[in-house]
C-alpha cells in the first residue's frame, strides 16, 4: 500500500482504540501510531518515511523491501528498547502503527511475511497497490477518520 493508505489506515486504528485505553497524551498516541505505521518502509528507497527521515536512506541498501522491516521481529525489537528505556508507552504506540502497516500490507497481492526470514509463508490479499481499489480504500478510511472525529 502507499504511504498515505498507511498513515490513513493507522490514524483510524489509533482513534478507534482511544475509547478503550488510557494514554498519557492522546494527540501524542496519534502521532506515534501514524509514525510507526510509516516505519515498515524503511526498507524502500522512495518512501513516505525516507523522505521524512533520511538518515533511514541507507537502510534499502541493506535489506530488500517487505524482507525483515516487515516481519514481527522488528515491532518486538522496538518495543523492547522502549521498555528498557522505561518509556512503554513511546513503544507500545509505535508497536501499534507498525502492526497497521504489516497487516494492511498483508491485504496486499504483495503479501507479508510476518515471521521473515524463518518462514516464506506470506499473507495475501485482494489489493494492489497503487490502483484504484487502493484509492477507494484510501478514502473510505478517510471517511471513517473524519466520522470518527465529528461523531
């Protein structure tokens, strides 16, 4: 999926899930949960995050696109340096937007290999990325973020 599919679809998680935790900052969870369900991509050299952050730029020279930056691994590795550091809920939130990317790239033809490199099993779906189906998606979540915060 784009980046801006990844972002959307993070967004609306982090507000549907408000309701149901309690955080510190609730703004500051968005932003960490939109964040983090950029990070996947760090393993592409054109992406949302890339541009963001270009120090991550070196990492596509590294590791292949949906390879280890798209398994569990990573989420498990960032969660453990914040909980070492005491900071739980940078982690966690960054944990959450990280597990929207991995699982809407998931609904991807593409697929995701959650358990890369010990396993080649991928999880696949119906979307490709970059097309229509994609756009219709993009702004259904778009709809869903702007219900959610009027109502």
């Amino acid at each position: 999926m784009l980046g801006r599919t990844h972002l959307a679809i993070g967004i609306l998680c982090a507000l549907l899930v408000l309701p149901f935790i309690s955080v510190p900052s609730k703004l500051l969870f968005v932003i960490l949960v939109a964040f983090g369900a950029l990070l996947p991509d760090v393993d592409h050299e054109k992406s949302k995050i890339n541009r963001l952050c270009p120090v991550t730029k070196i990492i596509p020279v590294f590791f292949k696109h949906r390879g280890f930056f798209h398994s569990l691994f990573v989420p498990a590795l960032i969660y453990g340096v914040f909980w070492y550091f005491n900071e739980q809920f940078v982690g966690l939130s960054l944990v959450f937007g990280y597990l929207t990317h991995l699982v809407s790239d998931g609904m991807t033809r593409m697929g995701v290999n959650f358990l890369h490199p010990l396993s080649n099993w991928q999880m696949r779906g119906p979307f490709e990325t970059g097309t229509f189906a994609e756009t219709l998606l993009f702004v259904g979540v778009i709809a869903g973020i702007v219900v959610k915060l009027v109502f």
